[in-house]
C-alpha cells in the first residue's frame, strides 16, 4: 500500500469519450469496442449483449471497500437516475480510465454479474458517456438472459493467445512503449492489448491475487524487490546465462562454431577458475554435482536450439546468446501487474517499463533474437525437454508476434531510428 503522491490525483473516474462531431466515423480503442459502436449505431442490443458475454465487462468499487471486501462479496458502485431508478454503470476493456488512487476496477463475467448486481440495481449501462453506450433493464428475466448467454458462449480459453492492439490511447513511440512491447510474450498469452498504458489487466482482486499466487508478492515491499530481481536479471538461475556466455567467449577467441565438447571443457574451467578466485571448495561431491550438471545442460541447451532452428524460431546458424528476455519480458508485464494491484505508482511503472526497453537492447539485436532468448529461458524453467505445452504454446505465440500486422515487434523498432 502506498500514499497517493499529488501527480497521481485526479478527476478521471469514469470514461467520458465525446462522439464524432457531425455522425462521422469513430475510431474505438480496440476491436471489441469498434463491434460495439457499430451494434450499438444499428440499434441490435442483443447482439450488443453476446458480445459482452464472450469479453465480460469492468465495474467501479471504491479502493478502500476493495480491499476490505472478503472473498464472497462484491462492492460495486451504484448511482440514481433523476426519476430515482438505480443504475449501475460497467465498461469495456478498452475504455477504462486512468488508474485512479481512490477507485479501482473490478471484472466480472455477464453471468456473473447477474448475481453479484444488487437487487436494487434496475438499469445496466454500458460504456456509459461514449460512442458505444448502452443500456439494459436488469429486472429478473434480463438477469437470466444474461446467465444463458454467459453459459452458452463464454470461454476463458477464447480471450487467451490473440494480438490485441490499442488504436487509440497508446504511448507515442518510445523508451515507455517499446518497454510494453518486451511483455508481448505475455499479453499474447493472457489476451490482453500490449499497448495500454492505464493498466486495469485481470481488475483489482484479480491482479492482487495473480501476483500473490504467482509470484509471492502481498505488498509494495514484495513488489519492489520483485520488480528489481527481475529488470535486474536476478530471478533466473545465474548459472544459464553462464554456460550461455562460455559459448560466446569461445566464439570471440577462435571464431566459427563452436564444438559442444570444447564447450563442456569451457563451462567447467571457467566455473573452476571461479571458484578458486572467490575460494570456493572444489574438492567435494556437491561440487562435482554442478559440475556435471552445467556440462549438461550444453547438451539440453542444444537440443532446444536445434528444435527452435526446425520451428523457425531461429535462423538455420542461430543460437541464443542470453536468456534475459524471459526476466525482462515478466518485468515488463510486472511493473504493469504491480500498478494494477496498486502496488506501484504510475511513474514507477513507466520508470520499471522503460528501464526494460533499456535492457532488452543492451542484450539483444532485435525483436526476433529477443523472443529466442525468452522461449529458451521458459523452457529451461517449465518445460523438461518434454517439448509440450510449455514450449508449443510460446512458439505459437512468437510465430504470431513476428507475422501479425499488428503486433508490436512489426510496428515497433527495436532500436529507435535516426
């Protein structure tokens, strides 16, 4: 928990998007919007709705009454129409706000929502105050449609592995947005628009509960030393990149390939040389352990090159020179998480994102050699040479980052032109 500092307060709790002057076109922040300005304009409610059924939708809750919430209760934020009807107001994705210090924003399913809804609540709007506003009676025989449209369309598995790219509302080309584009790996995964700024993600509880389960982190304190671990690349086994750098160190010296054996014979001089200039023992069993499994995993490190060289994960003679990527990557979308959760400040998670941007071109060429180095340093943590899930999902992830129009590593240099 932190203090809101005075750049962090303002008026922007609820979206206000005017519409086009004159009825012209608009551009909506992403396609779910744009689908619903244009059911909205064709007056087609229903079909409005089976939207919202597949995506869900974002409601308020004042910060104070989110985190005092217990597990089964659901705040949300109701206001009065001037005939005196109680209306609850809930958003799209694409159209939250700026992160407000006092109001957060909490997701939930349309089936879901028919029952976390207070009684009282008469009117649903959506989108409220924008091009794709609508509204619908929540009287008992909505509610059960909504239940029947969730049952009958919504699918976790279907909001996850796309590219989803903000139009509008996205940083300008820079240090901030190239810093998201190192979490693209993720946002793919999770279905989440790479490019937003104002991170909202899973909604408050799903955010603090993502991070705690996950990662270990309750608090601002877990969160700063986590964030700081991973820009730092200090979360992953010092060890990879380690059998990784005795490879490029034989390449600078002798040039051309380098044959495994003398790679196996580099990572244990080197490690020997190590230990006798810092006076570790060597002369024992563990020791001879490490040994023998760093010599391994030059062989584990080149059965995963030479399957990704198979995939198209990397050129016919390429080979990753670091697995930075795969902390720089998750600190990307760690800064985004540790906002979302309220753990960190706006101008911390810009600072976090573009010390990322700073990293990820200190170790890598290109957007491409970045996504390598990333799919290796899962695999190594996840995968077990086991080729499954852990590793198809992540090729399939990359294949899409590196083709899709609108991915960010087609529509985001990796190093800024001059």
């Amino acid at each position: 928990m932190h203090t809101a500092a005075e750049d962090e307060l303002h008026d922007e709790f609820f979206p206000v998007v005017p519409a086009p002057a004159d009825g012209g076109h608009w551009q909506a922040p992403t396609d779910l919007e744009q689908q619903l300005y244009k059911l909205s304009r064709a007056d087609n409610a229903y079909a409005y709705l089976r939207t919202l059924a597949i995506e869900g939708v974002y409601y308020p809750v004042r910060l104070d009454e989110a985190r005092a919430a217990g597990e089964h209760t659901y705040p949300m934020l109701t206001n009065e129409t001037p005939d005196g009807r109680t209306i609850a107001q809930v958003y799209t994705a694409g159209l939250l706000p700026r992160p407000h210090p006092f109001l957060v924003y909490e997701h939930t399913t349309l089936g879901a929502l028919a029952h976390i809804l207070p009684e009282e609540v008469e009117i649903l709007a959506v989108n409220a105050a924008t091009p794709c506003e609508q509204y619908f009676l929540a009287s008992d025989d909505e509610r059960d449609t909504w239940l029947e449209l969730h049952h009958e369309l919504f699918s976790p598995d279907a909001l996850m592995d796309r590219v989803v790219t903000r139009r509008t509302g996205a940083p300008a080309p820079g240090p901030l947005l190239r810093g998201l584009a190192c979490g693209a790996h993720l946002c793919f995964r999770n279905g989440d628009a790479w490019n937003t700024p104002h991170w909202h993600g899973m909604g408050y509880r799903g955010e603090v509960e993502r991070i705690a389960d996950d990662w270990g982190v309750h608090g601002r304190e877990d969160w700063l030393s986590t964030q700081e671990r991973l820009l730092g690349q200090d979360v992953s086994p010092w060890y990879w990149d380690f059998v990784l750098g005795a490879r490029t160190a034989l390449i600078s010296a002798r040039g051309g390939r380098v044959d495994p054996a003398q790679w196996r014979d580099q990572v244990e001089l080197t490690l020997r040389e190590r230990a006798q200039e810092t006076g570790t023992a060597t002369d024992d069993r563990d020791f001879d352990e490490f040994v023998t499994h760093l010599r391994a995993l030059v062989g584990k490190v080149l059965r995963y090159e030479a399957r990704f060289r198979a995939d198209g994960l990397l050129p016919p003679d390429g080979f990753v020179r670091t697995i930075a990527a795969w902390d720089i990557g998750r600190g990307s979308k760690m800064a985004r998480w540790g906002r979302g959760a309220r753990y960190a400040t706006e101008a911390e998670m810009h600072t976090a994102l573009e010390r990322a941007a700073g990293a990820a071109q200190s170790a890598y060429d290109s957007w491409e050699e970045f996504s390598a180095g990333y799919v290796l340093g899962r695999c190594l943590h996840f995968d077990e040479e086991k080729f499954g899930r852990w590793y198809t999902t992540v090729l399939d992830a990359h294949r899409a980052l590196t083709t899709d129009p609108e991915s960010p590593w087609l529509t985001v240099p990796f190093r800024s032109r001059t």
